[in-house]
C-alpha cells in the first residue's frame, strides 16, 4: 500500500533545532534515535513514490477471483457501473430505471448466448448464419409475429396440420409458386387497380381443378360469361372437359328422312353422355324415333324415342359409341313419326363433353 507521511512546520522547525542540540552534544540519545525512525520514514516514502510514479495503473479494488465482491451504490439511488479506461469510457452497468445490464457500446460473443427469458431488441437484427425457430422441436406451433398499431399479426407453422398459416391477407408483388397452394376463402388476381391478373398453370402431366359444388361459378369478364362445370381438366395449357351440347330444332310437323337440321362437324373430341327429346306436339299412333350418326354410322344400340301420345323422350335409349372424333361430321335422321299424328316442334339435345 502506498503510505503518506505528514509533518507540521513547527516539527520541522523542532527537528532542526533538535539537530543542533545532538551536534552540541547537549540531548540524549534517545531522541535522536526517534528522529533517525522519522528521517526512515521520510526516506521509504519517496522511494515508493518514485516506484508509484512509473505505472499508471492504480487500482483502488483488487478483486480476488476465488471469491466474490459486491460493487454497490446503496442498491436503489443510482446505477451501478464498471467503467473501462479514462479516456475511451465504455461501461457495463446495472439500469436502474428499466432493471437490466447495459453495455454503453457493441458486444462479441465468441460461443453460444442462451437465456431462459426474452431477447428484447430495440434496433434491427442482422444475423449471418440461420434463423432456427422451435429448435428443440416440440409438439407445438411456431409462430413469428409482425407487430402493428392495430392488431399484431403472425405467421405461424402449424404442427398438427404440418403448414404454413397467415392470420390475414397474402398480397405477393410477383410470382407465387408451389407444388400446392391451398386457399380456405377467395384466391384474387390483381393487376393495376383492376382484377386483371393471369393465371398459368405450367404442367408436366394431367390435371384437375375441381370446384366444390354444381353450383360453383367461374364468371368472366363479361356479365353473361360463365362456366358452371364442377370439374376443368387441365393439359398443355388448355381448358378441356367443357360440359355441352349438340342441338337440333325441326320446326313443323315432321317427315321421315336422313340427315334432318344441321350437320355439325366437331371442332374437338365429343364424349356424349345422354339426350333429351322435347315436342311442341307429341306424336299418336306410334312413336317417333331419331337417330343421330357420326360419319354415317349411328351412336345407339337402342335409338331414342318419343312415344305414342308424350312430348318427351322416353329414357329407353342406349349408346353403342359415345366418343365422337374431332373434326368428324354428326347428323340426324328422323326413322319413324307417329301413324295418326306425326309430331311437330321437336327439339334434339346430344349432351356431353368437350375435350378441349
């Protein structure tokens, strides 16, 4: 330890005086035997001084790290700190007001940060590695949440369901893809102000968009376009599997002969699947029987039929080809009318598919 000696200037004066004394011969010994102690003492203590002088370390608390030293400011009137050099003044020390450590400038940690609490962090954070969130893979969601001024929001990954949730809206400024993309409510198409958006389906084989219900319909740009079928088919960027119909109206009062009305030549394959005959006047006497024939050869095994005294088809039909080539020509005959009465008015729906 460093000692400080302090001397009066009357003692000085009496230490002179009591030098001449001891020349003279005219005092003991012993007190200049405690003046020899005082001019020691004097001596030691420059000498120290002169030592202190050529470190400019001086520490007022050595710590013994085999044991433990409180630094304290009365524990409530002011924060506690250890400050790091004079001139450069970094600090770690206790908050008092928000009750936490602070570092006055950036810290390193060469090895892991692990806390049982909260990572609070008022600025950004920039990492240069991974983000792991639910390390330890607990049976649980993980949520990430975006705070707002209204309500906060999140991003979550729902472990039972084993996917990704927004608890609102998915705007994408871009391309959105995936080999699944599922949707609970509305998937919108925006582009501009206006709900012009495209959307490609880029397949490598078959695919199938199925709507929930019959009900279900797709409304295009105009009032009056709509599509009501419950299941598009997609291939090579087409629209195929179209539900439709070939129609036939035989005005008047009908006459037995081939190729009545239109012949329609198909634009794409034709997958018929019923048909539905309706007279304004039915015919009596005997029924009366169409047939409809693809490049000449009929599509019935059993042909349909009006029968004696009914306006409507009478269900008894049976096909012996319902896939109609593309390109192919389909015509309609009439075999038979009714004996008493011919019937008249009659309209001839072939229903089916579309393979576009």
């Amino acid at each position: 330890m460093y000692g400080v000696l302090s001397l009066s200037s009357t003692a000085v004066i009496r230490t002179l005086h009591n030098q001449r004394l001891i020349r003279s011969g005219r005092v003991s010994r012993a007190p200049a035997t405690a003046l020899a102690v005082i001019f020691a003492a004097m001596i030691l203590l420059q000498s120290t001084n002169a030592l202190a002088a050529t470190s400019s370390w001086s520490p007022t608390l050595l710590v013994n790290t085999e044991s433990f030293q409180i630094i304290d400011e009365g524990d409530s009137t002011g924060d506690v700190e250890i400050r790091f050099g004079g001139t450069l003044s970094e600090k770690l020390f206790w908050n008092l007001a928000p009750a936490r450590f602070e570092f006055t400038d950036d810290l390193h940690v060469q090895g892991n940060i692990t806390g049982s609490g909260t990572l609070k962090v008022d600025g950004d954070v920039t990492t240069e590695g991974d983000l792991a969130l639910n390390q330890d893979q607990t049976a649980a969601d993980t949520v990430l949440t975006f705070g707002s001024d209204g309500t906060n929001e999140t991003l979550t990954f729902r472990n039972t369901l084993d996917r990704f949730q927004f608890s609102d809206d998915l705007s994408v400024i871009g391309t959105l893809s995936g080999s699944s993309i599922a949707a609970s409510n509305n998937i919108s198409f925006f582009s501009g102000q206006g709900n012009a958006g495209t959307l490609n389906h880029y397949i490598t084989a078959d695919r199938t968009w199925t709507l929930p219900d019959d009900s279900t319909t797709l409304v295009g740009t105009g009032a009056t376009q709509e599509l009501k079928n419950k299941t598009i088919n997609v291939n090579n960027n087409t629209i195929s599997t179209i539900t439709g119909a070939l129609i036939w109206f035989l005005d008047g009062v009908q006459v037995v002969g081939p190729e009545k009305g239109p012949t329609f030549i198909l634009p794409y394959a034709f997958t018929a699947n019923d048909v539905e005959i309706k007279g304004v006047v039915g015919p009596t006497g005997a029924a009366l029987i169409i047939d409809i024939n693809e490049e000449g050869t009929t599509i019935f095994s059993t042909r349909p039929q009006i029968s004696d005294g009914a306006e409507t088809e009478a269900g008894t039909h049976a096909f012996s080809d319902t896939s109609l080539a593309k390109g192919s020509e389909i015509h309609l005959d009439v075999d038979q009318i009714g004996s008493s009465r011919a019937g008249s008015g009659i309209t001839i729906m072939l229903m089916g598919t579309f393979d576009m």
